[in-house]
C-alpha cells in the first residue's frame, strides 16, 4: 500500500542560520544509509509534510508509487550532495538543508515531531525516516547520467569530484582554482571547481594554509594552491574521523549521534578566543550573508 498523505505538521520556528552539513557530516550520512538500507526493498512510503517532496515537480502520488518495489541499491555521494541508487538508472537525492537528518528507527518507535516522509521496507525490519524541523531540505526523484565514467543523478551533473573521491585530480583542481579571479574563499565554495568544502572547512583549511579569505586565487602559486587543498582535505578527513561536526542536535548519524569535531575547530566559530598557534585573538567577518574566521597575525590580509 502506498501512503501518500499531505498531512501539514507544525514545522517549528525558524532559528538563526547556521552552515550546512559538509562533506564529512554528508558521509558519515552515507555511510549509515549504505549499512542499513542498501539492499532492501520499498513497501510503502508516507509523505508528511509536501515540502519535503517540493523538488519533485510530479508531486506525492508519483513520489510514491514510483519508488514502491524498489530496492535502494546503494548509497552514493559526490561533494555534500547525498543520494539513494534505485534501479533502472533512477535515483533519490537527499537535501539535507539546515537541519535534514535521516534516521533508520524500529517500526515501533515513536514518530519523531518533525518527522516528514517515512520508509516501510519489504523485510518488515527499521524504517527510514526524513526528518526535518526548518523544511529547508528534502527529497527528489533524479535519472542517473554518467559524466566522466560516474553514474551521478543528472541535477548533480555539474558538480566537481571531491577531495576524497578517487578519481579527483588535485593537478586539475589547482589549474581550475589558479585560472580563476576571485577570491580564494569564494573558489572553495564553488562546488563547480572542488566540491564538499563548505564555511567551515573553508575557514578551518585556510587557518592551516595560513592564508586570508580575500586572496585572489590567481595570485596563488602552485605549491601554495595545493598546499591549500591538501589542508582541506585533511582537515575533512579528520572531521569524517570524529562524526563531523555538530553545532547542534540537529547534526546526527543515521542513528541519531552528534559528531564531535566541533571541539577540533581552530578557526570557525572560535571569535574572540586566542589563535591555537600564535595566541592572537581570532577575528569574525561577515562573508555571503555568513562568517568567517580568520587569526589577524597568522592570515594577515592581503595588500592589493
């Protein structure tokens, strides 16, 4: 049976903005779905909440009926975007937002409050569940494109390799980043030239870089280029290696977990606290309706 009910919940107030989840907090999501969900099959999805489903422009009926007796073949991440491999070349993408979490919960369990879309499986075994108190992530049906010898949803067909896939090229990505005229911040950001590198690891990668967020990427050399990237994906590999980092309950495992890199963090969010390399005080910017964090000894700014 296919539940497919438009049933409003109270979505709750809308707290202050923080940052997404990033690449380690995306896959240690992955990881959970890949070991509990991949390979089961669908029985019955229940929709919620309709902005959960907004990205898929057919609506809850064809959400539903289109995955029933589809099995989740696997788990799969490009950069910060997640999604579920179905069958015949399909998948669902899973957009996180400020505050998504999926969750594998026994059938029994009470329904948590901002509970939106609900996956029963064939095996009678823990349900699915996308749970979302701002409503600003969701779920979309995609067809899979190959791009480069990968199978990705087509709307992800744009988005770069990431630091941590095996094919990424960091040669390449410090051409894309050096070609550029921007500001370096705002290069690592383009999910188009790196993808997974958010606010935080951003900051947290150009704390150890010892670099200012306004460099102009075409003033970088190449061994300070790579240098950068290098720090950037050890940084995420670290994070990855603790949880991710969590802010916040919202921040959770597939079994509900927080990480715990927030307490690693040597730049991001650490304003008015003494750099943990030279002591100086570290400084908040405003940055694209965000913040950065930067120490004013360590990443002096740049003279243009």
């Amino acid at each position: 049976m296919v539940i497919c009910e438009d049933l409003w919940q109270d979505g709750g107030p809308i707290t202050a903005l923080g940052d997404a989840p990033e690449l380690p907090e995306v896959e240690v999501v992955r990881l959970g779905l890949e070991a509990h969900v991949a390979g089961r099959v669908i029985s019955s999805v229940e929709v919620l909440h309709p902005r959960a489903i907004r990205r898929h422009d057919l609506g809850s009926a064809d959400f539903c009926a289109r995955l029933v007796s589809q099995p989740m073949v696997a788990a799969k991440r490009r950069g910060k975007y997640l999604w579920v491999e179905l069958a015949d070349k399909a998948a669902m993408l899973a957009h996180l937002g400020m505050s998504g979490q999926m969750l594998v919960q026994p059938a029994e369990a009470p329904d948590e409050k901002h509970l939106r879309v609900r996956f029963r499986f064939a095996d009678g075994g823990p349900e699915l569940r996308f749970v979302d108190q701002r409503t600003f992530g969701g779920l979309a049906l995609a067809e899979l494109v190959e791009v480069d010898g990968t199978l990705v949803p087509d709307s992800v067909a744009h988005i770069a390799r990431d630091p941590m896939d095996p094919l990424f090229s960091r040669d390449a990505a410090v051409r894309a980043l050096r070609l550029r005229h921007t500001e370096i911040k705002r290069a690592l950001l383009d999910q188009t030239l790196v993808s997974g590198i958010g606010n935080i690891y951003a900051d947290e990668a150009l704390w150890r870089a010892k670099l200012h967020g306004t460099r102009m990427t075409d003033k970088l050399t190449k061994p300070k280029a790579a240098e950068l990237l290098d720090h950037a994906t050890d940084v995420m590999r670290e994070a990855l290696g603790q949880g991710g980092t969590s802010f916040d309950a919202l921040y959770v495992n597939v079994n509900g977990q927080s990480g715990y890199f927030d307490r690693s963090l040597s730049a991001y969010g650490q304003e008015n606290r003494p750099c943990k390399r030279c002591g100086a005080v570290i400084v908040r910017e405003p940055f694209m309706n965000r913040s950065s964090y930067s120490c004013p000894r360590c990443q002096p700014r740049p003279r243009f």
